[in-house]
C-alpha cells in the first residue's frame, strides 16, 4: 500500500508559502505599474485551487488514498502558481525596463541561429506554425497531465518536485 511522504504536509505548505509570496509580489508589482485586478476574475481559480485543496486534505487525513491527495493538492498549486505569473508578468511588462533584444539576437548569433530564416520558413511552411503554435497552447494541458500521471503513477515525491521545477522555471523566464 502507497503512503503519503512522512513530509508531505510540510512541502504543500512550502509550496503555498512559495506562491503565496508570488501573490504578494504581483499585486505589489501591479500596484506600482498601476495596473488594477478585476477580482472577479480571481473567483474562479481561487475557488477551483479551494475545492481542490479540500479534496487532497480529505483524501491526505480521512480517507487515505496518497495518490489523489498529492495529485489534488499539487494541481491546485499549478493552477494558483500560472494565475499568479500571469498578473506579475504583465506588471513586470508594464514597468518598462530595459529590451533584451540586442542580447538575445547576440546569443542567438552566437549559437549559429537565425530567427529571420525560421520565420521564413514557417510563413513558407504554414503547418509547422500551426503545429508548434498548437504545442505552445497546450502547455496547461501538459502540465496537468504529467501532474496527474505521476501522481496517480505512485510517483508521490517526484510530484512536488515537478512543481517546483515549474514555479521556478515560470519565475526565471518573468525575471
């Protein structure tokens, strides 16, 4: 029988404290670019992240099934985590600074690329765009799946993981 890991409540608090401190930094970001949040629009994931903490916290204490409480609660994080990132890389957006454009196509040129001659090819080549525009709109998707497969895979540590992997690499690419 699958059990929950001995630190499993302990890296769920972890894990909330880590978005809950992105929360803050968003709306502190917002407020300085002077950007405003519709809170109705924040009803509908907070109270999809609600429900699906309430589920991983039944299925972690009364009815132990680890595999649903993981999956549940590492979901709930995911969903929280991008509702977050989306607000604070549009405050961070909306703040200016300096573009990183010239760097960027100095690294690119460094490594042999040429975005010109990609872009070339996809407008001559209108199915590969569509294809890899598809793979970048179901990114959510991914995630969630391999979230739910790796939970309900008995995968109970690699979960968390996965989830932090993620926050970080979403805070990397804002930063």
């Amino acid at each position: 029988m699958l059990v929950l890991p001995s630190d499993f409540h302990q890296m769920r608090a972890r894990l909330w404290l880590l978005i809950l401190a992105m929360a803050v930094l968003a709306a502190a970001w917002m407020r300085a670019a002077g950007l405003a949040l519709d809170a109705a629009s924040t009803l509908t994931p907070a109270l999809s992240c609600a429900g699906l903490e309430l589920l991983a916290t039944f299925y972690s204490t009364r009815r132990l099934e680890p595999r649903f409480a993981v999956s549940l609660s590492s979901l709930a994080q995911v969903i929280a985590f991008s509702a977050c990132a989306a607000l604070l890389s549009y405050a961070v957006a909306a703040t200016g600074g300096p573009l990183w454009d010239g760097t960027f196509r100095a690294i690119d040129q460094s490594l042999g690329l040429d975005w010109l001659a990609y872009l070339h090819s996809f407008n001559d080549h209108p199915w590969i765009g569509f294809a890899l525009s598809l793979a970048y709109q179901s990114l959510m998707t991914q995630l969630i799946v391999v979230v739910i497969v790796l939970g309900l895979g008995g995968h109970l540590r690699a979960v968390p993981e996965f989830v932090l992997a993620f926050m970080l690499a979403g805070l990397t690419t804002i930063v």
